[in-house]
C-alpha cells in the first residue's frame, strides 16, 4: 500500500457542510490518511469556525488561508503545491459540500495500492443513477453533450469529465504544470488533458450521485462555455505546448 496519502479539500462557504464531510470519512481510510490540507478560499460565513473544531479533533489537519476568494482552481493550486512539497505520494481530491461521498475513498484509492493508474476520477455517469441521485435533467444532457464533444476532440472514451472528485499520483503532480492551468472550475478537466498528452493511465471509478442542500458556486452557461474553449485550445496545441 501507498504511504503518505494526503486528503486535500477546497473551502468556500462551507461551515455547514465540511464536518458531516469529514465524520463521514471511513474509519479505516483515516488510518490510511497522512494528511488533511483544507483551505479557505476566502469564505464569508463560518468555515473557520468550523475548521477550528475540525483542528481539535484532527491533529493531521492542516489549514491554509486565502483572504479573499481566488476561486476553485487557484485554491487546488494552492493544495496540490503543499500535497508535492510535503511528500505527497497520492492526492486525493475531496469537496467540502459534500456532493462526493467519502465513503468511496477506499476503491479510489485501490488502483494506486495496485499500480495501475496515474490519476483516478470518481464518475458519477459511469454507471446509470445520476438522474436517480438528483442531478438536474438539464446538466445531466449538458454533460453527455459536453462529453461526447470532447471525447471525440481529444480521442478518449471518458463517461465524464466533469467530475471533481480526482486522485492524483505524486507522478502525476510532479510531471504536470499544474500551475500554468486554469484558476477556475475547468482545472479538473485540464488536467485530465495534460494527463492523456503525457500518456498516464487514467482510470474512472463510480460514485453514487449526491444533490442536496449544498450550494453550488458554478455558473453552468460560463462553465460549458470555457470547456469548448478549452476544446479549441486543445485543437490549436496550446496544452501540447505546455509540455517540456
């Protein structure tokens, strides 16, 4: 098995949500955990106050700050950076609204312990109930519509790519320029295009789909529009570009 698994987990908003998140990681997948990075990306409500009951229950749990909100992609920059210069060898992406269960950590981390995968994606359409679980009609057809297209643009068989709930091998992290990607909510899905140029295994596993009372801070209309820009800048070489 891995050693050094790290448990990184952007922070808006969400003093409501974060702890029943954390209560509802396995007891033995805590074992496993070396680390929990939690940043507060600028939240305006009671997150830290949550984070603070969080640190006194969890000695491993680190807390990183950003005074103002720098958005979703900047705050996993900020995760991932502390994940590679603290030793990281698998980082798992986990959201602090709970809309990804915990409770799958243990298969999605199996493909590292069996070395088959650089990165792994919990899939919410890998599997058919995400309409069952409450995702809305409009983005589960802007999902297949969405996948279809960059499917057929960057020559994969993804069921999705529009999924947060990511792993990334030490591998990964070191050999991507992470940095030099989005600051918003299409980092995920950049990075899982740097992943297919740099020839890694990727591997989706399915989760149940889960809405409930959280509040999502994502624009649909902006976020479907960036990922055909994110498609023609793929046709064009930019993300070829980025590889050294």
């Amino acid at each position: 098995m891995k050693k050094n698994v790290f448990v990184v987990m952007p922070a808006y908003n969400a003093g409501i949500t974060i702890e029943r998140v954390f209560a509802r990681i396995p007891e033995d997948v805590k074992k496993r955990i070396d680390c929990y990075v939690v940043v507060n990306d600028g939240s305006t409500d009671d997150t830290e106050e949550a984070l603070e009951r969080l640190r006194g229950e969890y000695s491993n749990l680190v807390t990183l700050n950003h005074e103002t909100n720098r958005g979703y992609g900047a705050a996993e920059k900020t995760l991932l950076n502390y994940a590679v210069e603290h030793g990281a060898e698998v980082t798992i992406l986990l959201h602090s609204d709970g809309q990804y269960s915990p409770e799958k950590i243990p298969e999605l981390l199996e493909p590292f312990d069996s070395d088959e995968a650089e990165i792994v994606q919990g899939s919410r359409m890998v599997a058919a109930g995400a309409l069952q679980g409450g995702m809305p009609f409009y983005k589960f057809i802007s999902n297949k519509c969405l996948t279809a297209i960059e499917n057929w643009a960057f020559g994969m068989q993804m069921a999705e790519y529009h999924s947060g709930y990511m792993v990334y091998s030490r591998k990964a992290l070191l050999e991507i320029p992470f940095n030099q990607l989005s600051g918003s909510f299409d980092f995920d899905l950049e990075m899982i295009i740097m992943a297919k140029i740099k020839g890694f295994r990727i591997l989706e596993i399915p989760i149940p789909t889960i809405y409930a009372d959280e509040v999502s801070h994502l624009n649909p209309i902006k976020y479907g529009l960036d990922v055909l820009s994110i498609v023609l800048a793929y046709k064009r070489g930019k993300y070829h570009s980025l590889i050294k």
